[in-house]
C-alpha cells in the first residue's frame, strides 16, 4: 500500500473528510485528493502534518514504501524506526552530517 491510500484509509477510519483534513494541514483538497490517489508525493513536512492530524507516526504512513529500502541496506532497519522520534532540527543536523560525510 503506498502513503496515499494509507493517508486515505486512515483518514476515512477517524471520519474525517478530506477538506477537514486539509484545512488542519495546510493544505488544498485538490492537493490532498493527488496524495491520496497517487498522483503526487507530499512533502516531508506535510507528512508529517497529516500524521500529527490523523495521530500517527510519519513511519508508520511511510512504512511500507520504506520496506524495499531497508532490506536492501541493513544499516537503513536500524536508522529508519530512529527517525519519527528526532524533532525537525535534529533531522536536519544528521541529514547535514550525512551529506557532509
């Protein structure tokens, strides 16, 4: 299942209308409906967003998309689970330091 038809069956589990949805991230219903059909990969930031609305962890809207990823690269299964719990500037710290490298 990709992020857009978890955002998707997520959103319709809690009752919750994609304008609702929208307006409490930021976000267009036109923009929303593209997530949720596929159509267009949103942000990372509103990923988490729609994850703070809808009252998950970015992993766990991301997770399955993640999978080829992580088996690919043991290294990834242990990093990835780390990342929902850092806050934006820490993020952005490992993700300077990892380009830095």
């Amino acid at each position: 299942m990709n992020v857009g038809a978890r955002i998707r069956d997520l959103r319709i589990a809690r009752d919750l209308g994609s304008r609702n949805l929208a307006r409490r991230v930021g976000a267009s219903q036109s923009h929303i409906s593209r997530v949720e059909h596929g159509h267009q990969t949103p942000s990372l930031g509103m990923i988490e967003r729609i994850a703070d609305v809808l009252g998950v962890t970015p992993h766990d809207l991301l997770a399955d998309d993640l999978s080829p990823f992580v088996a690919a690269d043991p290294w990834l299964a242990d990093l990835v689970p780390l990342i929902p719990a850092l806050t934006v500037t820490q993020r952005e710290q490992v993700l300077g330091v990892l380009r830095d490298l």
